[in-house]
C-alpha cells in the first residue's frame, strides 16, 4: 500500500502497480464470485470481472429484463446465471449489488447463505451504516467489506473497454478470515478500479449521499435550472440559453478539468472569463454552503436514508418515480438539450461533399417535428 500526497495530506492508496490484475487473479483463484443484481452496478462489476478471468456468476430472477440482459451480455443459464438462492449458495464471494430497498428485503434469504468464511462484499455502506433501518447484520464469521467506484455501473464498464480505469474506495468492515484485504483489493481490481483509497462504510454512504444529492446531481441540476430560467426569462433563446448553460460546460469545460484540473482549465479561458470567475465563486460558496451543510446533517442523522427507504420500498414507486422524472425530461431545457444534442458534428449522418447544407436542413426539420419546443 503506497502513501500519496493529496494536497498536503497523506492518504493510504492502492495502485495496479502494487497489486496487479495477475496476483488479484490469484488471490480469487479459488473463488467463485456471485453478482446479486443485475441492474445498476451489476451488469458493469460482473462483466469487466468475467472479461479479467475471474470466476463469477450472476443471481437474477427468471423471467425479469436483467434476466434476459445478463443472457444477452454472455451469462450462461445453469452454467454462470442462476436462480437468486442458487447463486447465494454457490458463491463464496457475495456481491450484494442490489438496490438499497432491495437489499433489505432480500436480506433474510442472503443471511441464511452467509457460512463461516464466506465474503459479503458491497459497493455502498447504506445497508451496514443504517442496519438499524434497514436490519442488514452480517454474522461474525463471515468478511465484510466494499469497494464502490466512483461512478456509474455504465462508466465503469464503458472506462474497462477503453483500457481505462474508475477510481475506487475500499472499506473493511469485518475480517473474519484474516484475508478481507487481500480479497476486496483483488475485487477492486478485477472490477476495474484505477486505483483505491482507503475509507470506511459510514464514511462512504456520508459522502455518497451528499455528493449524489449535491454536486454530483441535485446542486448542479438546481443550477442548471436557475441560469437557464434567469437567461429565458431576460429574452434569450432556448439553444442560447442552454448552451450558455450546459453544453459549454460539459462539452468544452469538464474536459479539460478532468484533464488537467480546474487551475488548467482557467487558463485555458479568456481572460474576462477568468476574472468573472475569480470575483463570483466565492459568492456562490457562501451561498449554497448552508445548503451543503444542512444536508450532510440530514445525511449524517439517517434523514435521508429514512426518507429513501420509505419512498422506494413502496410497490409504485417505480411509477412515481417515472413520473418525477418526467417532469425533468419534459422540461424545455432538457428538451432544449435533446434538439442542441442531435445537431452536433458527431450525430450527423455522413454527408456527400458539397451536400452538408441540404442534410443539416434534413435534420433541422427531422429535429423540429420531434421536438415539444416546436410544437405549437
């Protein structure tokens, strides 16, 4: 385990360098790895493991969409896709990668498979840090740990294919075997992990849930509705405004922050721009860090994980959800967006020298007729 310097403090890191894929492969040569779920996180954890030759296998229900998609993606019935209870019996890794809600209600089934020396592995500390909401306490003989990368099931496996890395957390929560280290390092690495810092579960689902409900979703989406609202609303343009907006800043600025940081990226603008940052950004800390320290509080009093469990333990709350959503997508600026997203250089269809004016009018009227921003 290397020490890095992050900013002037120390930090436990683990690099592929120091634990490569081949001594991750010998670390779980005798395992077989049972991926619980396959919704989110799974197909991504599962097939970057299989394509790395671990031995792992799928529990799913029969006859479900992630059934069907664990077939198309290779997973072999009665061979590396199982039945839930099947697979929980074969493992002696168990992934538990389900939905948080769902996890709880599969627990008591999970729990009955744990025997001594087993390995409980997850990629969240919800379950554990909230056991008194959610019930979810592991036997004392069995390995708890997790490595939660940070990103989405489709980003990890999207960065594995391109010979690229997610960054990673690891956390120990029990080591009954002496070998829960070894073993969560070694899943770190076989799932895909560019590297892996060192936390624990409490800390993990804290910065989790702040950050998904913050910076990382619900902040920049409250911003991105109030500069598109206050341009709209001064007379700009739908495409005006959303480019101001969002595609400038995922198209252009995120780049060259995940290249090279935000100090980088600052240089890279115009001067004006760099001065109207320097003079605001202050001003926008001060006024969303109340915000931000209400809801750690929320997060850190197990409001917020309250508030999931009830909402997404209902029998319709996919269909409440669907329709929270809806709103959103139905928004101009997500509709907006949609139109800005299907007239960039990459989304066209090839076009004949000397006829790129008439096929970008093709498109034009293709984009109007199928979006609600130019409907009457």
């Amino acid at each position: 385990m290397a020490k890095l310097n992050f900013g002037g403090v120390e930090e436990n890191v683990v690099t592929r360098e120091e634990f490569p894929l081949s001594k991750a492969r010998q670390v779980l040569s005798n395992e077989t790895v049972a991926v619980i779920g396959y919704g989110v996180q799974g197909p991504g954890q599962a097939l970057n493991q299989k394509d790395n030759g671990i031995n792992v296998i799928v529990g799913q229900r029969r006859n479900s969409k992630s059934w069907d998609k664990a077939v198309k993606d290779g997973f072999v019935p009665g061979e590396t896709l199982f039945d839930i209870e099947e697979a929980l019996q074969k493992g002696t890794i168990i992934c538990y990668l389900l939905s948080d809600a769902a996890q709880i209600q599969l627990w008591p089934t999970v729990k009955k498979h744990l025997t001594p020396g087993k390995a409980l592995y997850f990629s969240h500390g919800f379950g554990i840090t909230y056991s008194d909401q959610t019930g979810i306490i592991p036997p004392p003989d069995v390995d708890v740990f997790l490595v939660a990368p940070k990103g989405s099931g489709t980003s990890l496996r999207r960065m594995f294919l391109q010979g690229r890395g997610l960054n990673s957390s690891y956390a120990i929560f029990q080591d009954a075997t002496g070998r829960a280290f070894e073993r969560v390092i070694a899943l770190g690495i076989a799932v895909g992990s560019g590297y892996l810092f060192e936390t624990d579960f409490r800390k993990e689902v804290y910065s989790d849930l702040t950050g998904e409900r913050g910076t990382l979703m619900g902040a920049i989406q409250g911003i991105f509705a109030a500069q598109y609202e206050v341009l709209r609303s001064k007379g700009h343009t739908p495409s005006e405004a959303f480019n101001e907006t969002v595609e400038e800043l995922t198209q252009s600025l995120m780049p060259l922050v995940a290249e090279n940081g935000m100090d980088w990226m600052y240089a890279n603008c115009s001067t004006t721009a760099q001065r109207g940052a320097l003079d605001w950004w202050k001003r926008f800390r001060d006024a969303t860090l109340p915000v931000f320290n209400e809801l750690y509080e929320s997060v850190a009093t197990g409001k917020e994980a309250a508030k999931s469990i009830e909402s997404n333990s209902k029998p319709d709350y996919r269909d409440k959800l669907e329709e929270e959503l809806k709103e959103l997508r139905e928004s101009e600026i997500w509709q907006a967006g949609k139109t800005v997203r299907s007239l960039r250089p990459e989304n066209q269809e090839p076009v004949a020298p000397g006829s790129a004016g008439d096929n970008f009018e093709k498109k034009l009227q293709k984009v109007k007729f199928s979006s609600p921003l130019y409907r009457d």
